[in-house]
C-alpha cells in the first residue's frame, strides 16, 4: 500500500540529522524504509542536483563488537561511496586504524572517518536496520559521537524495535530528529481500506 503521508515525512526530515522509526515487530518499519529509499536514490538533493547514495546496514547481535560494527558501517558507506577498487576509498585510513593491533580511541578514528565524509560531493543517507540488537554501551557512545559531527551533507536513520540510548531529547528541541512511531505506522482507514479492498480483492463496504 502506497503511504504518501509517511514519505512526505521521510522526505523533509533529510534537511535533519536523525530519522528514527521506533515501533514493535510487524508495524512494516522496513517496508516503508525500503519505499522510502529506493525513491531517494532515483531522486536529486534540491541544493546541489546530486543523487542521493544509500548505505544500509542490516545489523545482528554479533555486530555489538565495536571494531565490527564500525567495520561494517564503513563497508556499506564505501560500497556507494568510492568506486570498488579504487586507490584512496573514502573511510580506508578509519579502516586501517580500527584494524589496528593497538588502535587509537575510537573518536579519533571516528574524526578521521568524519573528514573524509565531509569532502564527499553529494548527499548520502546511512541507514542501520534492526538497531534494537545493539546492547554494547560502547558503540552506543561512540555512535552519539558520530552523530554529534554528521557532516551536513550526510543523514542518518536508524529503524528499530525500542528507542536507542542517545541523546534524543536533545536531538528533538535541537529541531534535529524526525521521528515515526507506531502511531503513525498504523494504517489510516483509507489505506485499511485500500490494503483490504485493492490487494485483499475483498470489496468491502465502508461500514
């Protein structure tokens, strides 16, 4: 079922730093983000005509691991970012440090990361699915870091089951944060309808 409304939403939180989709298993948090996305990548940034470049991530418990988790949020980026096998890959420097033996902090990697997204010419959304498997306090932290320093040109949804422990009533007065809840993922009567009557073939009446 098409959901304008809830795309018009999706849409004019991009001029945000944060989207969050909180709501129980079942309410189509992933079906409206995977709507949603592939009409963004065949759309254009109003300020500089570029098309958007999406990295999602779909994460699992074993992604708690701080160096993992990183690992793979720098792997998505870069598999929109930088062409494959290109010399000099966006993230690659923030790579080699994580992997290191003896890593630095990881806000120092997440600063290195940082710099190179903020020389990216075009807007790109990093979107993490399924964040409600993240426990570690760790990564946590350093993902409210991460977002503290978001380059203008770059925006992040996180979709999930519970609302994550960042700072979010900061992000809300900040005029920072767009959030979807269960409330607005419910169906309306006209798209219960149109669920029912249209892809259902029930042809119900009104009452």
């Amino acid at each position: 079922v098409p959901r304008p409304r809830l795309i018009e939403r999706l849409n004019t939180g991009l001029q945000r730093k944060l989207t969050l989709i909180s709501a129980p298993a079942g309410f189509g948090k992933t079906t409206l983000v995977t709507e949603w996305l592939h009409s963004l990548s065949l759309s254009h940034d109003k300020k500089t005509q570029d098309k958007y470049k999406i990295a999602w991530l779909s994460l699992d418990e074993e992604d708690n691991d701080p160096t993992r988790f990183w690992s793979y949020v720098i792997g998505a980026i870069q598999t929109v970012a930088t062409p494959p096998n290109t010399a000099g890959r966006l993230g690659n420097n923030a790579l080699t440090a994580l992997q290191s033996p003896q890593p630095l902090p990881i806000e120092a990697i997440l600063a290195t990361l940082i710099n190179g997204l903020s020389g990216f010419p075009g807007p790109l959304v990093l979107l993490l699915d399924d964040y409600h498997v993240i426990t570690a306090h760790a990564v946590h932290q350093a993902l409210g870091f991460f977002l503290d320093h978001l380059p203008p040109q770059m925006h992040l949804v996180i979709a999930t089951r519970e609302d994550p422990p960042l700072q979010l009533a900061r992000l809300r007065v900040r005029g920072q944060l767009t959030e979807l809840r269960a409330a607005e993922l419910r169906f309306s009567s006209s798209e219960a309808a149109e669920f029912l009557n249209r892809v259902m073939d029930l042809e119900l009446s009104v009452e």
